[in-house]
C-alpha cells in the first residue's frame, strides 16, 4: 500500500522538503500531484530522519505547501526502453517528445547505473572512423574510449559534433551493427533544431537516439539527461551487442546545474563555487564507457564541454582530463582565420590511439604519420616565433619551408569542408603529400622502410 504525503513543509527553487516521510530511500522517484490535476516527477536527494528533500525534474511552478500531494514509488528513476528507441527523440528525463507515441517497453532500466567491474573490462582496440582528418589521423578515436572536446564559447563545437554523428562509422569493412546515442543539455531551441534537421536531412536519424534538456528546461532535469543517454546506451551495446557512440554536449551546463543545485541545498562550495563531489560526478558519468568481456558490444563517449574564458584549468575541464583517456581541443586562433575544424593539434591527444592504428586496423604507416606530422608542426610554431621577431625575409631556406608547411597543414589538413567525409587511407595520404614538402632527412620519426614505401617529395621541395 502506498502512502501519500499531503502538503510541503518548504519550497527551495527546484528542491521542496516534506517532514514525516517513512521508509523512503535516497534516489527514491516520487510522484508529485499539484491542485489534484498537474502530474510531476522528483527525485529524494538528501534524507534526514523524517524530512526528505526532493529534487522536483519539471520545476516548481502552481505549487504551494498546502496544493501538493507527493507518493512514494519505492524505486529509483527508472527509463523504458526497447530497440524501438533508435530514430526517436526525447525531452532530458527520457519522455517521447516527436510524437511518436510511447514506447512499448523491453525492459525498464535504472537510470543510476553502476561503473563498469575494472576486472571485467576488456582493453579498447578497434578504431571509429569520424571522417575528420584532425581526429582520425592524429587523435585516433577508439572503441570504449572516452575522449572529450574542449571549446569555448562561439567556436564550432556544435557543428563539429553534427559531423561527427554524420559520418561516424566503424570503418568500411565492418558489418557490425553502429549506432549514436546524443544528448544535448541546456542548449537554446535552434541548437536543437539545428540538430535535428542535420540528422534528419542526411539520413542518418535511423541508428541515432536523442535526449534534448532545453534552455528553458528545468535545471534539475539536466542533471538526470547524461545518465538516461548513458542507460540507453549500455542497453543497446551490453544486452542489444551493437556499437555505441554517446555524444554529450554541454557538460559544461550539467555541472553548472549542479552548482545551481549545491547552493539551494546550502552546501559548502569548492573551486569557483562547485561542490566537493564534482569529480566524483563526473567520473560516474565518463566511467560508463567500455567494452566488457564475453559481450560484442561496446560504449564510447565523446563529451563535449566549453572551457569558461577558454580557461583549461577551470575546475570542469582540469578534473576531465583527470578522468579521460586524451582530449581533442579546439582553437579560436584557427577558428579567426576561417579554418574548420580549428583543431589545435598540438595540445590534443589520444592516449589510447596506439593500440587501435596500424597494421590490422588503419594501415602501418599510420603511426610514423602521425608521429611525423606533431614533431614538423612543432617546429613550425619555433619558425613562427623567430619571424615574428627577426621578420620572415631573415629566416633560413628551412625555415621558410616550415612557414609554409605548416599554413598548408592547417588549411588542408585540419581543414576540411563540414560535409566532407574522408577515410583513414584519404587522411593518411594527405598527411604523406604535406610531408612530402619537406626533405627527407628531416623526417626523422619515420622508420626507413616506411619512408621507401610511402614518401614522395614535392616537386619545389629542394633547398
């Protein structure tokens, strides 16, 4: 028999607090019935003896301490799901909204989820092609990995994670089943649109699950957003096999939400105002990612967040890092000078890419390649600072070559159209035609045999 609670004893923002609850539990759903008519869903977030404090998703609007009638579930938050959520779209606690209906429920997970056993993962080795050659060829993206993007405010980063979900594919010769997981959190409604009508007009809505908390959503809403994607997620890759992409974009505002949250309660804040438990938070949202033993699917996050003053040791992208395998980090200095996607090679990486690339994989030079192209670009930015401060004219003839692979490299390399989709092979021979601008025995990073194989100068590429 269910109890139900009339009345609040306090209303705090998104949280209320109800005085002589029993046996309620931290996490528990409660359902909330406002002037008998108007459903909401809460969730206890602190208990303390009688009282239980409730974080209410859909806001607190028409209610007051005497119009409230709350009801205990008995279970966590939990989302309906079947394979029948691919191609759908849905608000940020996991409620159809392209009327389309309902969905008919293979199972009900909780949205809570546990942290992959450490003991039961399997070490990431497959590659997933993003068609972007700044990622695939130097920050190579592999199965089970967690590698964010870090932007600032006004830089691409939406347009690039569109891209992303356009053209990711397991490769060419793969015919396991691949599909995209997207949630989206506090971003303004023509974001959204923008989202969706890219999906929809390139044809890849199909194999693609949407979770869109608004801007003018509840904040208590985007706190629970990550974690439904991410059960869906698990549900499609551990018990469905498929390959799961998840692309989370802003995460910035989910721990800003958080923040928001924190001080309603009273808590004692930490750096810039966050809670204590930040890193804690976010590591059981990024450590939902990996392949298990015995079971053929796989969960790769990429989260996307934008760094404040495009500072990267603000608290949110410092304890990021902390947690991630690498991180790819866009560049307002490229994005001034018209290049897409402004990738800044030379701070991203992927520390999980060596294992993934290579014979078997992408192809054997892939490595070498990579290696080769951070060390020259490297000394471009040495070649840049000289001229900056004894003019370009006075620069050695190698120098000078460096200027100009390096302008090459950024336009042609990190540059690319935001609808061309290139192969790994299309990436590596670009990287091999660049390095090719440059003499032979400056490419040092490059095994012999390799160079044979693969190395063609330019035709102007003599001192």
């Amino acid at each position: 028999m269910s109890i139900e609670y009339l009345g609040l004893s306090q209303i705090n923002g998104p949280l209320i607090v109800l005085e002589g609850v029993q046996n309620a539990s931290f996490e528990e759903i409660v359902e909330i019935t406002v002037e008998g008519t108007e459903k909401k869903l809460g969730r206890i977030v602190e208990l303390y003896e009688d009282k239980a404090i409730i974080q209410v998703f859909e806001g607190n609007e028409n209610m007051s301490l005497k119009n409230t009638h709350t009801k205990l579930t008995g279970h966590p938050m939990e989302i309906a799901l079947s394979p029948d959520i691919l191609g759908r779209t849905f608000n940020g606690i996991g409620q159809p909204i392209d009327d389309l209906g309902e969905i008919t429920p293979e199972v009900k997970l909780n949205v809570n989820g546990l942290p992959l056993n450490p003991v039961t993962r399997e070490y990431p080795r497959n590659y997933i092609r993003t068609g972007v050659s700044a990622i695939d060829g130097l920050t190579t993206l592999i199965r089970g990995q967690k590698l964010p993007i870090f932007s600032g405010n006004g830089l691409p980063h939406d347009r690039l994670a569109a891209q992303i979900v356009k053209q990711a594919s397991l490769g060419d010769n793969s015919d396991e089943k691949f599909a995209i997981v997207f949630a989206a959190m506090g971003v303004k409604y023509d974001v959204a649109e923008f989202f969706r009508k890219t999906f929809e007009e390139s044809g890849v809505s199909d194999h693609v699950v949407m979770y869109l908390n608004l801007a003018n959503d509840p904040v208590v809403e985007r706190l629970i957003t990550p974690k439904v994607a991410l059960t869906a997620a698990e549900y499609l890759a551990f018990e469905k096999g498929m390959h799961i992409l998840v692309i989370l974009t802003d995460m910035t505002s989910f721990a800003e939400a958080m923040r928001e949250v924190s001080s309603s309660k009273g808590e004692i804040p930490s750096r810039k105002g966050f809670p204590g438990y930040l890193y804690s938070e976010l590591a059981t949202i990024y450590e939902r990612a990996g392949i298990v033993q015995g079971i053929s699917g796989s969960v790769t996050q990429i989260p996307i967040l934008t760094m404040p003053n495009d500072d990267i040791t603000h608290p949110i992208p410092d304890l990021t890092g902390y947690i991630t395998e690498g991180q790819i980090v866009l560049d307002r200095e490229l994005h001034g000078q018209a290049i897409y996607p402004p990738i800044n090679v030379l701070p991203s990486l992927s520390r999980l890419m060596k294992d993934g690339i290579g014979a078997g994989y992408t192809r054997e030079d892939h490595q070498d390649v990579a290696n080769q192209l951070f060390s020259c670009y490297a000394k471009v930015g040495d070649a840049r600072a000289l001229a900056s401060v004894i003019g370009e004219d006075e620069l050695s003839p190698l120098d000078k070559i460096y200027l100009k692979f390096g302008k090459s490299f950024e336009q042609e390399f990190v540059g690319q159209g935001e609808n061309e989709n290139r192969s790994i092979i299309d990436t590596l021979e670009k990287g091999w035609e660049l390095l090719g601008m440059l003499p032979r025995e400056e490419l040092d990073r490059i095994d012999t045999k390799v160079l044979d194989k693969y190395y063609k100068p330019a035709e102007s590429e003599v001192i």
